[in-house]
C-alpha cells in the first residue's frame, strides 16, 4: 500500500509539473514581462532601503524618488547608445563591407574556392536573409519598447501595493507559526535573489569598465555599445560571459586589418572575464544562489526555451525561488536538495554557519 501511495504522489507530482512547465510557455507573453517587473521592483527597492540606511535623515520617499530616476536615466541612457549605434553602422556600412570583402577574398584563397559575397549570396541567399533578420530585429526592439511600457507599469502597481503585503500576510496564514514560516521563506528568497542581482550587477561594471578601457584603447568603433552587451550579457549564466567576448572579437574582425590588435583585444576581453569571474565574484557571491553546476546550466536551458532572452536573464534566480519553496514541502524536498550545491536548499548564509559546530580546542 506505501509503494501505491508513493508512486501515486510520484505521477502527480510529474503531472503537476508538466502542467506548470506548459502553463509557463503558453503565458510567456505575460508572465515573462511581470517576472521582469518583479525583479525591477526588488532593484529599486532594495537601493532604495540601502541608500535608507545611509543616513537616518534621509527618507525613504526621497531615497526610492533617486533610485526610480536613476532606473530611468539608465534605460534613456541605453535607448540612446543603441540609437547612437545604428546611426554609426549606417555611416561606416561601406568600410566593413570592404572589409569583409578582403575577408571573403582571403579565405577563397586559403581554400582555393569562390566564397565572395556574390558566390554566397547566389548559393546560401544571404541578402534576403540579412533582410529578415534585420525585420525581425526591428519587430523585437518594437516588442521590448513596447514590453517597457507594460513592465513600467506593473512596477509602478507593485509599488502601489507594497504598503499591503504584511496585512495580506497576515490573513493569507492566520496561524503564527505558520505565518513566522511564510516570512522566513519571503526573507529567505529576497535575501538570494537581492544578493545574486547586487553582486552581478557590481561583477558586470568590474567587467565592463575593464573591457571599455580595452576596445577604446585599441580603438574599437562602437566601443560604449560593446560595453552595454557585455554588461547586459554578464547577467546570463556561463553562455553570457562567452558571448560578451566574441561579439566584440567577431566585430573586431571586421574593422581591424591587424590579427595583432584582434588576439590582444580577444585576451583582454577573455581576461576580464577570467580573472574577475575567478577570484572576485565567487569571494562576493558566497553560497546566496546553492544552485549546482549542472543545474545552472540546465535552467539556463530550460528557461531559455520557456521565456527566450527574459528566462536565459533570469535564470538562476528563478530556480533559486522555486529550489526554496520546494524545500517547504516533504513531497518536493528531496528535489530542491538535487537542485541545491551543498544539501541544504533553505538555509541562507548565516543559518549555515550557526549550524556548523566549531570543534573545541
């Protein structure tokens, strides 16, 4: 009868999991840009509280005011740096295409094939691809303009209600301990998700400022928009940190006739990475995520394919928040321990080392 029981709540649990999974990917369009919101809303916040408890004369109202601004200033700031971008390309268009020229031309003498432009655009139709492409990149700036304006809008309501949320707390767990619980959990997740955001976005300036002084120095057009994928691109786990040094090095390619200045440029870029990413980030970062290895893959993956660019972003918090509430629960427990790196899913920091006994002398 115990072996019925377990595999009737085994066949549940896959079932509600597959229905969450699904229910997931059919309302991506909206629960994606709410998630984001989410995170937004804890950003502000939490800067807001930080800049709080600076000074016990500066108030609250004053502090969030200054951080809300400067969340704004900084999507201007990327609004017109993209801008800025395009506007170049357009006017340096002729020179990369010579460039690329000279590329093709090297590379047909290297193989002793006819791999210019035209051979390739005749066989591959790289001219109506490029056309697509560049339609389908203007439909998706549209859609995050667009999806700006609807996540603005869900953080300015999250704000709205946040003077709420304990009342609700207190009605939705009438019980205190289970109340006292419920807090814990809440606590628990802010402090991760908090932390995690905190220490990538300082990991991603430490980077970024590196790999600007890099590309100007080596005189890399378009130095400030590099400079904004690689921060943007530090946030995603493992794949983002690859990208933010090929994208600049394929570029790189393109500009510069010297295989001296792309190598150089390739090693500070790769060094930045290596070396922060090495030493600094996991001494800041501390055990604040508990994801595996192989589960941050896996959820880079995972959310990658359910909510596109917004899940690759939001990855790992994501499975933290779901590896924390799993853990409340003696059916889905044995799971957030997979998901954690050391056993221990719903213990922050300090819990950890109260519960680690010091040996006597």
């Amino acid at each position: 009868m115990k072996t019925q029981d377990t595999t009737i709540r085994a066949s549940l649990l896959f079932l509600a999991a597959f229905a969450a999974v699904t229910a997931l990917y059919f309302t991506r369009h909206l629960m994606a840009p709410f998630a984001l919101a989410i995170f937004i809303w804890l950003i502000i916040d939490a800067f807001a509280r930080f800049l709080d408890r600076l000074s016990p004369k500066f108030p609250y109202w004053l502090a969030l005011t200054i951080a809300v601004l400067t969340v704004v200033a900084a999507i201007v700031g990327i609004v017109f740096i993209i801008a800025d971008t395009a506007a170049g390309l357009v006017d340096q268009a002729p020179k990369y295409q010579g460039r690329l020229s000279e590329i093709f031309a090297w590379v047909g003498n290297l193989t002793g094939q006819d791999v210019s432009f035209g051979s390739l655009n005749e066989r591959f139709g790289l001219t109506d691809k490029v056309e697509a492409g560049l339609a389908g990149f203007a439909a998706s700036i549209q859609g995050v303009l667009s999806d700006f304006m609807v996540i603005a809008i869900y953080v300015a309501f999250l704000f709205a209600a946040q003077s709420s949320f304990p009342k609700k707390m207190d009605d939705l767990f009438p019980n205190a301990d289970r109340r006292a619980q419920a807090r814990k959990v809440g606590e628990r997740i802010r402090h991760s998700i908090e932390k995690y955001l905190g220490v990538q976005t300082v990991i991603s300036l430490m980077q970024t400022v590196i790999s600007f002084i890099g590309m100007t120095a080596l005189g890399l057009d378009n130095a400030l928009f590099w400079a904004l994928v690689i921060f943007i691109l530090n946030y995603i786990p493992i794949v983002g940190g690859l990208a933010a040094v090929a994208l600049p090095c394929m570029f790189a390619l393109v500009q510069f006739d010297s295989g001296g200045k792309i190598a150089l440029l390739a090693g500070i870029l790769f060094g930045a990475q290596f070396i922060i990413g090495n030493t600094i980030q996991p001494k800041m970062m501390g055990d604040s995520m508990n994801l595996s290895a192989l589960v941050v893959v896996l959820s880079l993956t995972l959310w990658g394919a359910l909510w596109g660019g917004v899940g690759a972003f939001l990855s790992a918090p994501l499975t933290v928040i779901i590896m924390i509430i799993l853990a409340q629960f003696d059916t889905t427990r044995w799971i957030a321990v997979l998901l954690s790196a050391d056993g221990h899913p719903d213990m922050d920091e300090d819990e950890k080392k109260r519960s680690t006994v010091t040996p006597s002398m």
